[in-house]
C-alpha cells in the first residue's frame, strides 16, 4: 500500500511546511510530492522485502473466489459510474451525478481552489468570517498542491476518486472478502427499495442510508479513511490478535499518525479498537512502536483540525440518535434490516465459542449501540460516519459465524434480505437526475475568477450566502457561506449572517454591518438581485466599482 504512505506523507508534510512558511507556496506542494512519493516507494518496498507472516490458510484467503469477483466487479462498476461524473460539462456547465454531491461537492471546490491559491496557514475558514478552518481537509489540501503546479481540478477529482476506489476495493477484501466488498457497497436499510414501492415508505425517516452513496462518494475525506483505516485494522487483527508480524511499525504509525487530517472520526474508532484489542490481547509492548511513530503526528493533526480540541465540545448527550417520535421497532426495522439481526447473532455464537470474533463483535456493537446515545456533531446523522466503522467490523464475524453456516437456500435469502435494498439504491442513483444538478456555469466562474485575480486572497467578499457562489469557486474568502454548511460545521455564525443580511440590504447601518464582518468587498450579481431585489444599494453611490461584467458587479467597500 506504497500509495497510501505516498498520499498520507505528502499531505502530512505540506501542511507541516506551509505552517512553517506561513502560505501554501508552489515549492511547498512541489518538495512534499516528491518527497511523498519517495516515502512511498520505500514503504511498498519494505513492505514487499519484509513481508507479513502468511500461513497456508492465509494465501488460500487472499485467493479470488468467484463470488469476490462479482463483488469486486459490482464495485468496479459503481465506483466507474459515479466518480466519472463527479463532474461533467455539458454546454457549458459543469453537472455531478449524485444528489447527494450538489451540496458537498462546491464546498471542498472552494476549499482546494482556496488552498491552491496560496492560503495562509493555518487556514481561516473561507466560508466563515472571522473562523479558523477546524475540519479534516486532508484530501483537499493533497488535490490543492496538484493544481497549484497546473493539473485541472475537474481532471483531478475524477482521478483521485477512481484511484482511491481501487484500494478502497482492494482493503474491503482484504478485510473481509467478497461479502466486506459486496456488504458495503450494497448497504441501507429496507428504504433503499423506496424507488420499487413509494407509498410503502411515506412518511417514515430513512437515516441508515447506503454508505457508498451518503459517505463515500460526496465525503472526499473517506477516499483516504476508508482504504488506510481498513488496512490499520486488519495489520492490528493480525499483529494484536493472531500474533502475526503485520505491516511495518513506522508504515503503520504514519498512516495512523496522519488520519486526523484526513477524518477524525475515522482516527478516533481506529485508535479505540486498536487500544482495546492490545489490552484484551496482552499485546501492548508489541503495539507501543507503531504508537511511537504516530504519536507526534497525530497529537498535532488533532491540535489543528480541533482548534484545540473546541471540536469537542460539539459532543453532545442525544438518547435515540435520530428516531424522535417514530416507533423504535419500527425505525431499527425499516433502517437495518437484517443487518442487526444477524450481528447479534453472530456475536452470541462469538461468546459460546469463545471465537476470537469476540473482539471484533463486541467493541462494534457497543460502540454502534453508544452512538443512539450521544451525538458527535451538530447534526445527529453525522454519527452514520463512525456507524460506518462499526458496520465494517462485524462483518467478517457475520460472514464466519453465521452466513458460512447456513445452508444454500438460506444463505442466499439471507444475502438476498440483506443487499438488495442496497442494490436497489446503487441502480437507482446511477440514474441520470432529471432536473440535471448543476454545479457551476464555466464562462460565469471564469469571468468571475479574472475579475478577483488582483484582490488579495484574505479580503473577504459579501455575497448572498449560497452553497456554489462562483466567488467561492474561485477560491475567494466570502463573509459567510450557505448557513447548512455552517451550522454542520459546529459554527456560531447568526451575528454575521444578521449583519451580512443587513449590509446585502442596503440597512442605514450597512457601512458598520460590513466593518463588523470584515466585507472588504460586495458582489452584487443576479442571485444578490433575485434574493435581495428591494436593496437601495447605496453602494454604488459611494463606494469604487472594481470590475463588471455580465456576472455582475464587484465593490470594493474598505480602502
């Protein structure tokens, strides 16, 4: 896994020296490519010369069975379908396929085109005035030094999606097979088969979604999450549980060390579930190496992307996750399926046969029972992304305990009761939406762009707040974003949007509204004209037009 050590040191080290240097500078993303990729070659090499301990039972494991290459191929094909139009044009415009990208695809655009453009770091949010960006923007920073030396964006998010689907294909089997593969991607609860029977599901709230679909494509953070976490967890089952060598202690610590930059919740399940198997295996002195190599990056990673551990404070006490006024038994039913049917009874087994499943089982099931409890962020379905990782682990003991057991008929139904509604979703998603979703007018953005090209990057704009506001795609700090964003984020922003919405409307107050928010300059474009149509505008009397076009307007309100 040499291109997980390459991604995973290459961001590492170009937030570490643009820290140092202050600005994220072309020399910055050119030395932590190239160095990354040399920490890349010399892990695939270590890991090729030194090897891990492979029993008979272990090559005949990692043999493909017929069903692994269907789940395998299914993936394949899903993987295709969605990250080959993450972004397509189409006369002009630039579309994305999935619903669930319209609104997180514009944010990381802004944050990679904000970072490539030379942010100061530790970054501001460019989204929130007066606002540190405290989130795991890893694979954002990784895409920002590419095209800060010239490669397309557009080209880019495409590529890492399709190369990141490859090794996250690759860990999910070596994790737990065909079934981890096909268990994944066909995820959900019984509303995935909403497009077979609507009126069946009316009214009844689907939180436990597929989590290709809701998690992996739009959440770039999990196109390195989920291929290193799957590889840290099953290096940890084989080193802490079965007494095998596993990867490489300083391979190890760096993939662990650097995934709070990537996703912290990711980091967080990771280290709790490699810290109970060492206690509960007696292996503690074995892991402390691994620990030692990831420690310093890790502690510093969380410092960041915490702002000092604020994050935490977004942890908040919340019995019933999501269920609300619903009938619980219904909720689990119509969410889970067969999923939680299957894990308990697989876990039972575990205890009676003292398996080592046990240790794998447990901790996901009382983590997955733990998060009905409290939520982890400021909105409760947030928690489905560490949900993710206890689904994850329980697998392979459902796959050994339970499913291996059964008969053909009953496992196929099994398999069937289990992935269908999953599939359905997967087909139905890969659907062309109608009306198409777009993301940004090339001609508008770029006109856009070349009218901020002279305007210093920390001089924030006052804009409508909106989700893909080509002021933002241009990598340009607006006073404040589109309020979801905000608020998912765990930011404070109502007296900036009060005095934003003051400023936008032409308020006898605006000339202090905008001092207070820190507007240096307003756009005024057809979105401002359509949500603000009443506005004197007394601007425009008073203040210095900077450009114009058919986008719009740009003021320039402090000297």
């Amino acid at each position: 896994m040499g291109a997980l050590a390459f991604v995973g040191m290459a961001t590492a080290l170009a937030a570490f020296l643009a820290s140092g240097a202050g600005y994220l500078r072309p020399w910055v993303s050119l030395t932590s490519l190239l160095l990354g990729g040399l920490v890349g070659v010399l892990a695939a090499r270590r890991i090729a010369v030194a090897g891990v301990d492979q029993p008979d039972d272990a090559a005949h494991a990692r043999a493909i069975r017929p069903w692994d290459a269907i789940a395998l191929g299914c993936f394949t094909a899903a993987a295709l379908r969605q990250f080959l139009w993450l972004v397509y044009e189409r006369g002009g415009v630039l579309y994305t396929l999935l619903p669930n990208n319209y609104g997180d695809l514009p944010l990381h655009w802004t944050y990679v085109r904000y970072l490539a453009n030379g942010a100061a770091f530790w970054p501001e949010n460019p989204i929130a005035t007066g606002e540190r960006l405290r989130y795991p923007f890893g694979v954002d920073l990784l895409t920002a030094l590419f095209v800060q030396l010239g490669v397309s964006l557009p080209a880019l998010l495409v590529t890492m999606g399709v190369a990141a689907s490859a090794l996250a294909a690759a860990a999910l089997h070596g994790w737990g097979r065909g079934f981890a593969v096909a268990a994944f991607l066909f995820s959900g609860g019984l509303g995935g088969l909403r497009p077979l029977a609507v009126g069946l599901f009316a009214g009844l709230d689907e939180s436990w979604k597929n989590l290709f679909l809701a998690l992996y494509v739009p959440q770039r953070g999990f196109l390195f999450a989920l291929p290193a976490g799957l590889l840290l967890l099953a290096s940890g089952r084989d080193h802490l549980l079965r007494g095998r060598r596993g990867l490489p202690a300083w391979v190890f610590g760096l993939l662990w060390g650097v995934l709070p930059l990537f996703h912290l919740h990711t980091f967080l399940f990771v280290s709790v579930v490699l810290g109970f198997w060492a206690l509960a295996g007696r292996r503690i002195r074995p892991a402390l190496p691994a620990l030692a190599w990831a420690l310093l990056p890790a502690a510093w990673g969380v410092w960041q992307v915490s702002d000092g551990f604020r994050a935490a404070s977004l942890v908040k006490w919340n019995p019933g996750w999501t269920i609300g006024a619903q009938n619980p038994l219904a909720f689990l039913g119509l969410n889970f399926g067969l999923f939680l049917p299957l894990a308990l009874w697989a876990l039972v087994r575990a205890l009676r046969e003292r398996s080592e499943h046990v240790l794998t089982l447990g901790p996901g099931l009382v983590l997955f029972a733990a998060l009905f409890f409290v939520k982890l962020a400021p909105w409760a379905w947030d928690n489905t992304k560490v949900m993710l990782w206890c689904y994850l682990l329980v697998l392979p003991g459902i796959e050994s305990l339970v499913l291996a057991r059964l008969g053909r008929p009953a496992r196929a139904a099994a398999l069937i009761g289990l992935l269908l509604p999953g599939a359905v979703a997967l087909l139905a998603a890969s659907r062309e939406p109608t009306p198409h979703l777009e993301v940004l007018n090339v001609a508008e953005t770029d006109a856009v762009c070349r009218a901020l090209a002279g305007v210093p990057l920390g001089d924030r704009v006052a804009t409508v707040p909106t989700f893909n506001h080509p002021v933002a795609l241009c990598g340009h700090a607006l006073v404040a974003g589109y309020s979801g964003h905000l608020w998912s984020h765990g930011i404070d922003a109502q007296s900036t949007q009060r005095d934003l919405e003051a400023l936008m409307r032409g308020e006898p107050d605006w000339r202090q509204g905008a001092q207070r928010v820190g507007a240096k300059l307003l756009f005024w474009g057809a979105r401002e004209a359509r949500e603000y149509a009443l506005s004197p505008r007394p601007w425009e009397a008073t203040r210095p037009l900077v450009a114009e076009g058919s986008w719009g307007r740009l003021y320039r309100l402090v000297d």
